[in-house]
C-alpha cells in the first residue's frame, strides 16, 4: 500500500493493510437453522468480508436427519474452498476449518446436500479471527 505525500491516512487504509489470521474472535454469525433437502450442493448461508484479506476460522453446525448422510463445504465467492464436511448422527455437530486466500469483499459461504430423502440441517455459521474486523451478514 502506497499513500501520496500529504494525503491522508483513513482508518480504510489501514484496515485493509492489516491481514487476518485465523483465531477465537467471533467476528459475524448467521446462528438461524436452516434445512435443504436435495443432493446437489445449494448456498444455505452467505456472509461478506468488508476490510482485510488472510486467513480466517470458520465454523457452523452440521446434522444429517432422517438416517441419511448430511453434507456441508465452504464456498469462497461461488466456489469449494473448504473440506467436504458430513453427519450422519442425528445431533448438531460443530465443523471448523481454518480457510487462507481470503480478500476484502469476498463472500463467504456455506453449502449444503444430503444424500437422498432426508434433511441437512445447518445453523451458526460463524467466522472468527485474531483481530477485530466488520463482516456484512447477506443471509441467515
């Protein structure tokens, strides 16, 4: 980052020079359930990273229903960047990855399938970091 010679200096600026590292700051949730019920993966959640770029935690909630698999994986402006995460057990099971290659304005988002029949149910879809930062949340 480069600033002119007597301009200067926004909060802006340096916001965005500063990365993100992947800690236990809860930055922005999206905590409502959601269920999906097809086999093909589908945006459940979506979240939008205002300032800095980096490496942030990202954690939601997974629970297959119905005895069949549930499927979810973070997407990164419409595409998998995450590992395919699953559950079969019927209870709320807490997934967690931490994610590098993020930018500013970049959407995060959480996908969902299932296998056949069935429901995928999905709730608090949370991204954290090591230092404070403004997430918008697009859907819950």
């Amino acid at each position: 980052m480069t600033i002119a010679t007597g301009q200067p200096i926004l909060a802006s600026d340096i916001n965005a020079a500063i990365t993100a590292a992947a800690g236990d700051i809860l930055l922005q949730s999206a905590d409502t359930q959601r269920t999906h019920d097809t086999t093909t993966y589908t945006k459940i959640k979506e979240m939008q990273l205002a300032f800095r770029g980096g490496i942030y935690r990202i954690k939601f909630d997974l629970k297959g229903g119905g005895g069949v698999p549930s499927y979810g994986r973070i997407y990164r402006n419409g595409g998998a960047v995450g590992t395919e995460q699953s559950d079969s057990t019927g209870s709320y099971v807490n997934k967690s990855e931490d994610i590098s290659g993020w930018a500013s304005g970049d959407l995060v988002q959480l996908y969902a399938k299932i296998t056949s029949g069935g429901l995928a149910y999905v709730q608090n879809f949370r991204i954290y970091a090591t230092i404070p930062d403004i997430t918008t949340v697009n859907t819950d």
